[in-house]
C-alpha cells in the first residue's frame, strides 16, 4: 500500500499547483516504468530544473509530492521550511517542505510545486530503478489524468477538457484526497456480503485496505490474524521484531463495482484497526489501489469530477523498464551515476554493459567505493572468490560497513578458511568504531563470526551480546546467529531458545521452524507441536510457512502433519506459476523437504540451475536435494556455494555447517 499517502493526506494545504498558462495546453502521453512486469507501482520520468531527469511514483493516494533530501540538495532549493506533523499508521512525524520552481512533465511545465523532503518510508528505489520521490495529487488535480495500465502508459490532458465515459462514477477531490464510491463483494465459507463504501483512489497501493468502522460489514466473513502494518516514519532497521506485526483482519473480496464498471478478483483486503474504538484514524476510510485498477484505463477527471475505468485501447505492453531507463541514463553518462547504470544492465539481463560500466567507472573514479563493492559482488557471482576479496580489501572497513558490506567481507574471508586473517580484520575495525559509531553492530557481529570460525565460542557469545546492546532495534535481534553459535557449542538448549522466541516475534518467517525441528529430541516434541501450532494460529489463513513447518513436521515423526502442510505449499506457491526455472525450483525445493520424488527433484533443479546457475536460492534447493538423495557431499558443495554469494546470511551459512559430511571412522 502506500504508506506515504496517510500521512500526507492531512498535511496538504487546499489547492495544488497547476499547469503553466500559456495559448493552449498541449497533449503528453509519458510512458510508465516498473522495476518488473507484476510490480504494483509505477512510476513516471520528470524533467527537474537543472536539465536532469528522475523517476518519480505514481500516487493518487498522497496529497503532497515528496522528494528525496539528496536530490532536493542537489536542486540547491535553499533550506526546508518546518512545515509541521505529518499523521500516519505508525503515530506523527515532523515533516518539511521545498518549492520546486518548475517540473516538467513530457513537455508540460508544472509551476511551483510543493514537495515534502526527506520523508521516511519514500523509497530510495523499486529494484534497479532510482526513485527520487512521489508525485501526488498536488501535481495531477491540474489535469486530467488517464492511467493506461495494460499499455503502461499515462495521459496528461488539459483540465476540463477531457471527456469521460457514460458509465463513469462521481469522484470527489478536496483537495487532500480523491474519494470516490465503491462496492464490494467479499464471501467466505458460503457467506457472501455486499456493502457501499467511499475509499480513496490510491494509486500508490497494492490492493484494499480498511480501517476501522470502514471494514464493520464484512466481519462475518473476516478472519483475524497478524501482520506487519507500517507507516510514514518507521524505520525497520528501530523497529524491534517483537514490535513488527500487529493484529488485523482479512476480507477476501471477490467483486468490485468502481468507476462504472465491475471488476472480478481474488484479493485479501486488509482491515485495521478492526476491533479498537479510538478515533486516531478517523481521517482515512480505506484505500482501493493497484490490484482493482490494474486490468483498465483509469480515467481520472478532476474538473468534472468524474471517474472511469475502460478497457485500453492501445496494444498490451511490456517495457523492459531497466533497460529503458539505462538508455536515457547512457545518453547523459554522468561519472557519479556509474554504479547506477551497472546496476541496470545487470537488471536487464545485460551482464556485460554491467562490468563495463563498472570498469568504466572505476577508470573515471578509481576509488569510488559503491564501484568497488559492485565490481566485488560481479566478481562474487563468476565465481572469483578470491579476486572479489582483495577488491573489497582495499576500502576501509567503514566505507564497507556504510554498504552493508562489512560483516560479508569478513564472513568471506571464513568461508575461504581465511580465519586467522578474517579474526585480525574484525578486531581492529572496532577501532573504527570512534569514527563510524553507527557501525558498531556490523562491526561486532562480524567479529563475532569471525571467533566462532576459530572455535572462541564464548568470546563469539559475548561480541554478539555487545552488537544486540549496539543495535537500534533493542536487545532481540541476531537471535537465528545466536542459535547458530549455541549450536556450534554444542548447547542444543542454547539454541532451541532463540529459535523458539523468533517463531513467537515472527511467525511468518519460516526458516526457525525447521531448524528447531532439526534440534529436537523426543522429549521436545510436545513443546515444538505446542509452538509450532500457537505459532500458526497467529497467522491469516493462506501465509503459513508450509514448506519449512512441513520440513519440521518430518523431521519430528509426523509424517501425515508433514505431507498435508507440504502438499498445501506447493499447491499455493508452485502451482500457479509458469512453467520456468522457478516453477522448477520450487517443484525441488518442496519435493527435497517431503523426501519424496528425488529423481523429479534432481532434475528440476538441474533445470533451474542450467539458467540461473548463481541464483543463491536455487543452490540452497540443490543442496536440500542432495541431502535428502544422501549426496552429502554435493549437497555440502552447494550449500558453499550458495553462501559465497550471500556470506552474510546466516541461514546460509548454518547450511554449510549443518550439511558437511560426516567423516567416516578410521579403519
């Protein structure tokens, strides 16, 4: 959904900023990027006033644009004017505002606009592409608007000339938001429900959402679970996992009547708040978002005030975003935007223009530390391990650690058996730790790998407690590396303890599940049953874990629990995919935890890998095949492999240790 619309909704000022006056109005039609072709959120080039271009999101649900604080520096607008509270899901945030003199958008010029700058929860980018902000509805109730969404195409008209369809419907902007009617069938267990609603058109959302009294006619066909619910000014890397997921209710639609037209689908909406009397969210009803509009022309009227959905008229598109957009960036290759254009490429299939736009780069700026961390990870992913060491050896270990880079550098090193030297890097980057004290956490987790590799393992233990005390999100984190160290210790106990509290803070994470599982003993087995299905309960119907809790299932004599969770996760996640090497890798991924049809196994994830032979996802599968085909050491080969191209994670990296072969006894 669009986090950033709920705060902004109330922020906005009446009024927004209007197309330049001149004879006439021309007619734009500007193409819509995605970072891939499902993606719900698309985003639209804008021409800045220093001659640059930078992607901006498409979202009808936020009353003020929002632009990133680096490009509003790099536009010298002069200093933010403090502009008061934005509200939110997550509480109230300060926020501040420029005036950017002119934007432009495919040759219309929009005059003193008003962003919000630096706002949390704006992302930097959607995969490969750079987002430098949001349009919101300050910028478009200047115009008419048609979102062509098949065609991936967006429509700029003149205000008050453009006509909308007979079958339109009434929508209202007041100048914060643009609410319009709307009806919903929602039906479960043989109950159907039908109610008139008036939602915000958000552009910027996933799907539906509702928030309190806004969801009460369809609670007898809810169902109550939790998830993550998260707004303007939350930041994950504070927030505590305990913290993460809040009770909600899911309504599963079937039927929406929008914009003069009824459109069937299969979505969950999403209702919070359901059971709390407070009036903190009195300002927004509900939002309708990607999944209701994303087979139609969205006609958007503001003048007449008018809303349509149609069927496009133009031929289906699929724009290969990564590479469009690395075409427009090659045709003005700024120096400092080099790691952009590599990281493009690569996301374009183009694995060459990616190491050349590295290596250019780097020619042009031999010590740019982003080039150097992609030119290591390139390296990474041919398989020169070696060679993408000893380039990340020569940054600093802040430069890695601001990168997210650190605790891999060091974890590479131990995978290479590099231990004496990965232990004497990780103990004297906490000198560091005066110049860089945000980096305190990467730094000490990183030494704490490093002296569980050289076997220290109480010394490991106390360098982890020191990274939980350094760490933003409170004492509750690393806790899948704690487990992973008591179990190196031989602490069975130790490390069924983390496990368990990770199942309790997040149960949709389905890794812990299955490792506790692997540390049990029969004595345990009534307390993980007991987790397990607390754990479960938890959740909404349809985003259970299947595939680890039915691993888990197996691994602690329950067969027919096993098989039932394993058969209902492949038939949700396997099954409605096409046919590819991913479909291949699930296929493998659930048959190898099942035990079952290991030669169909071998052979779809021979497939997958045969196309995607880096892919760190497919190598972890490939080792649970082998494991399960009693191919130890295959299965220990590859789950090496899989780790050296993410040295960081620790799942990972327990699989190397937990699928090393047994030595054989001496004759």
């Amino acid at each position: 959904m669009s986090l950033l619309a709920f705060a902004l909704c109330l922020a906005a000022e009446r009024g927004g900023a209007v197309p330049a006056r001149g004879e006439a109005q021309p007619y734009a039609t500007l193409d819509l990027y995605r970072p891939s072709a499902d993606a719900d959120k698309v985003l639209v080039p804008v021409e800045l006033p220093d001659g640059s271009q930078e992607l901006f999101i498409v979202d009808t649900g936020a009353a003020t644009s929002a632009i990133s604080r680096e490009v509003a520096d790099r536009l010298n607008l002069g200093p933010a004017v403090d502009a008061g509270l934005l509200m939110g899901l997550s509480g109230v945030v300060p926020w501040e505002k420029v005036v950017v003199p002119t934007i432009g958008l495919g040759g219309i010029d929009v005059k003193a606009v008003e962003f919000a700058v630096g706002v949390a929860g704006v992302p930097e980018s959607l995969g490969a592409l750079p987002v430098a902000g949001i349009l919101g509805v300050n910028v478009w109730s200047g115009f008419g608007v048609v979102i062509d969404y098949p065609a991936d195409v967006l429509e700029l008209h003149p205000a008050g000339e453009l006509r909308t369809s007979r079958r339109s419907s009434p929508m209202q902007y007041d100048g914060r938001s643009v609410g319009v009617p709307v009806r919903i069938l929602a039906a479960h267990d043989g109950v159907r429900v039908k109610s008139d609603l008036r939602l915000e058109l958000d552009t910027g959302a996933h799907d539906v959402l509702l928030l309190q009294a806004t969801g009460e006619p369809f609670r007898a066909v809810s169902t109550a679970g939790e998830e993550p619910v998260l707004g303007i000014g939350v930041d994950l890397d504070d927030l505590p996992d305990m913290d993460l997921l809040q009770p909600t209710r899911r309504i599963p639609v079937r039927r929406v009547w929008i914009g003069g037209r009824r459109v069937d689908v299969d979505i969950d909406a999403r209702w919070l708040y359901a059971d709390e009397s407070s009036s903190e969210h009195h300002f927004l009803p509900g939002l309708v978002g990607y999944e209701v509009l994303r087979n139609h022309r969205v006609v958007l009227d503001f003048a007449a005030g008018r809303l349509a959905l149609t069927r496009s008229t133009r031929p289906p598109r699929d724009l290969d975003a990564n590479a469009a957009w690395l075409a427009r960036e090659r045709l003005r290759p700024v120096p400092e935007r080099a790691a952009l254009r590599a990281r493009l490429a690569w996301a374009a299939d183009d694995e060459p223009g990616a190491r050349a736009e590295v290596e250019q780069g780097l020619a042009a700026r031999p010590d740019d530390p982003e080039l150097k961390v992609l030119r290591a990870w390139l390296l990474r992913s041919e398989g020169r391990w070696d060679a993408s060491i000893e380039v990340l050896a020569t940054m600093t270990p802040g430069e890695l650690a601001s990168r997210g880079e650190w605790v891999s550098y060091v974890d590479a090193l131990i995978l290479e058996e590099r231990i004496p030297e990965a232990l004497a890097a990780a103990r004297a980057a906490l000198d560091q730790v005066r110049v860089s004290p945000d980096d305190e956490e990467d730094y000490l987790v990183a030494l704490s790998d490093a002296l569980l590799a050289a076997g220290e393992h109480a010394e490991a233990g106390a360098a982890l407690e020191d990274a939980s005390e350094a760490s933003r999100k409170g004492r509750g984190t690393h806790l899948l590396r704690r487990a992973r160290l008591a179990a190196a210790a031989g602490d069975r106990y130790g490390a069924m303890v983390p496990l368990r509290e990770l199942i309790q803070n997040i149960p949709l994470q389905g890794v812990p599940y299955w490792l506790y599982a692997q540390l049990t003993e029969p004595l345990d087995v009534a307390t993980y049953r007991r987790d397990v299905e607390t754990a479960l309960d938890r959740l909404h119907p349809g985003y259970e874990p299947w595939d680890f809790v039915g691993a888990g299932w197996l691994a602690v004599g329950e067969p027919t629990r096993a098989a039932e969770a394993l058969a209902a996760g492949h038939a949700r996640d396997c099954v409605p995919m096409e046919e590819g090497p991913y479909r291949a890798n699930c296929d493998a991924w659930y048959w190898a935890l099942g035990k079952e049809r290991l030669p169909e196994a071998q052979a779809r994830i021979r497939e997958a890998l045969e196309i995607h032979p880096d892919n760190a996802s497919f190598l972890d599968t490939a080792a649970a095949v082998a494991w399960a085909s009693g191919d130890a050491a295959t299965a220990h080969a590859h789950a090496v492999h899989a780790a050296r191209l993410h040295p960081d994670d620790p799942y990972l990296l327990w699989q190397v240790t937990r699928l090393t072969p047994t030595p054989s006894p001496a004759p």
